[in-house]
C-alpha cells in the first residue's frame, strides 16, 4: 500500500514509542478530569463528552484544512476501499464514553478501573495474536501474560483504598468489555493509520465517534439540555478534544511500533502518573503511595511484556 508524505506512519525505538504513549496517558488522565467536571458543571455527564467530541472534530476539520497530507490520507482511504467495518474505531470509542458515565456511579472508579484495563490487557494479547493487529501477529509468550497480569495488579493495587461501589457482576463485565473495545478500536485505528497516515486514521475516529454519540444524546436528553447550560468560563474545561486528537495519534504511532498489548500498558502507565499529578493540584487530594508505586509497576509491566515482542517476529 502506498504512503502519503508529511506525516508517515513512523515506526519508533522502544523507548520513544513508550515515552510517547505514556505522555498521551498523562493527557488522557486530564482529558477524563475536564469532561468529568464539565458534565458535572453542565447537569449532564452526556455533555461533557459532546463537549469532548466537538472539540476534537473543530481541530480535526482545522487539520483538514491546514494539512494537505491530511486530504491526500483520506483520498488514498478512498480509492483503497477497506472493509467497512474496518472504518468502526470511532464507534467502539464512543460505546466506551457512554458507558464510563454510567459504569462508575455504581461501581466506583476502582473496580471499574481494573475491569477496564483487565479487558483492555486481555483483548490486547488476543487482537495481538490476529491479523487484525496493525504490528502484526505476536506471540502468546509467558512474557506477554505475566505482562498483562503485572499491569493488573499494578493497578489494582493503585486504586488501593478508593472508594469502591457496589459489585455488580453485569456492570463488571460491561466493564471489561469497554476495555476490549478499547483494544479492538486501536487496531481498526491502527489499519487504517497503515493505509494512510495517523492524521486520515484520527479523523475516522472522530467521525464516526461523533455520528455515534449525537443519538446517544437525543436519547438521553442531552441535546435538549443544552440549551439551559451555564457555560463555565474556564478554558481548561474545553481542552477534552484537543486532548483527544493528540492521545489518538499517539496511540496509533505506538500501537504500529510496538503493538497493542504494550501500548495498553504504557497508556495505563501515564495515566496513573497523570493521576498522581493531578491529586496534586490545589484542593487535591494528595500525593498517593499506592498509585505511585502502581506507576512504577505498571512501567516494569511494558518491560516485561517486551521481552517477547523483540524476539517475535511479526507476520506478514
């Protein structure tokens, strides 16, 4: 398949690829804190994603205009004719969105939090193992499991003395699935990055995720409330899609260098570490022991599950 020039797909060193991701952790832990307030602040969690998702097609159409490599990407994915479903990232991203609003109140962001990343480590070694995955298949080596189950228990121990919900078995379940569509959404992602570029892949997503989440809304009276929202006046509030865009094209640039299994990891990684600094902030909670040492944990989980991607090759 052909490139577009201005911004290939790169395939990155190990540590750049790592550190890329868990930056694009960091933010993805300010973006979850700003659309969070924002639903709160507007009397609708729902808002706050549209907030979200708005933002980020704004930027995305920005792109569109700024960037001829972008128009290029999207005319390539054009006259290449992938599979339809191929095209569904957007909509696995916007299932997750909606969920979380309602996953969390009952369950707690604890229990929540590991079913996610369970999901999310699990499908990771299963799309891993597919054609599906933008790196190529990759072993189920014991390096690769005890990866996966590291970074679970690293962040269950993080999530160690916060508040917890009740057990729900169904809502810990769905819980696990968004994790696997998290998975799922960054190889139909990273397929479409392969045939163009990160820039045409994002604004797929973005696409789609928005044309998902506009009945979403209706539906749950969003939209209709939109009218009587007192729009807060903080800018930081309206960072969630710009946010997004960049998380995004992180993810498929590390997804493609070192698969999805790893890029999990090193995304959960930044998000403990982005949490850590945000409990720092004024009226924070505080510096937390458990989620620092889960950090740590979770950084050595991307080690290990590394040992075997550098000694298994990727199909062709």
């Amino acid at each position: 398949m052909g490139r577009v020039p201005g911004i290939p797909v790169k395939v990155l060193p190990g540590w750049a690829a790592i550190g890329l991701t868990v930056l694009a952790g960091v933010g993805s832990a300010a973006q979850s804190l700003a659309n969070a307030e924002m639903g709160e602040r507007a009397g609708h969690p729902i808002i706050g994603a549209l907030v979200n998702n708005a933002g980020g097609v704004a930027l995305v159409l920005l792109g569109l205009v700024a960037l001829p490599s972008m128009r290029t990407a999207l005319g390539v994915l054009r006259r290449t004719r992938l599979p339809w479903w191929t095209y569904l990232g957007g909509l696995c991203g916007a299932f997750f969105i909606v969920a979380a609003t309602y996953i969390v109140p009952v369950l707690g962001v604890a229990v929540y939090t590991i079913a996610q990343v369970a999901g999310n480590s699990g499908g990771g070694l299963v799309v891993d193992r597919t054609r599906l995955a933008p790196a190529g298949r990759m072993g189920l080596t014991r390096s690769r499991v005890a990866g996966a189950l590291l970074g679970i228990a690293a962040v269950a121990l993080a999530q160690f003395g916060r508040p917890v919900g009740d057990l729900a078995v169904g809502l810990v379940l769905l819980g696990v699935v968004c994790g696997v569509l998290v998975a799922v959404q960054g190889a139909l992602n990273g397929r479409i990055s392969t045939t163009a570029n990160p820039a045409a892949a994002t604004a797929v997503n973005f696409a789609v995720s928005s044309a998902a989440m506009l009945p979403v809304a209706a539906v749950t009276g969003a939209v209709a409330q939109l009218g009587a929202v007192d729009w807060p006046d903080e800018w930081y509030l309206y960072v969630g899609g710009p946010l997004g865009v960049s998380i995004t094209v992180a993810l498929l640039v590390g997804i493609r260098s070192m698969g999805l299994l790893r890029t999990g990891l090193a995304l959960v990684a930044g998000q403990l570490g982005g949490a850590l600094l945000l409990d720092l902030r004024p009226g924070g909670p505080g510096a937390s022991l458990a989620v620092l040492v889960g950090a740590v944990l979770t950084l050595l989980a991307v080690v290990v599950s590394g040992r075997a991607a550098r000694g298994t090759p990727a199909a062709t």
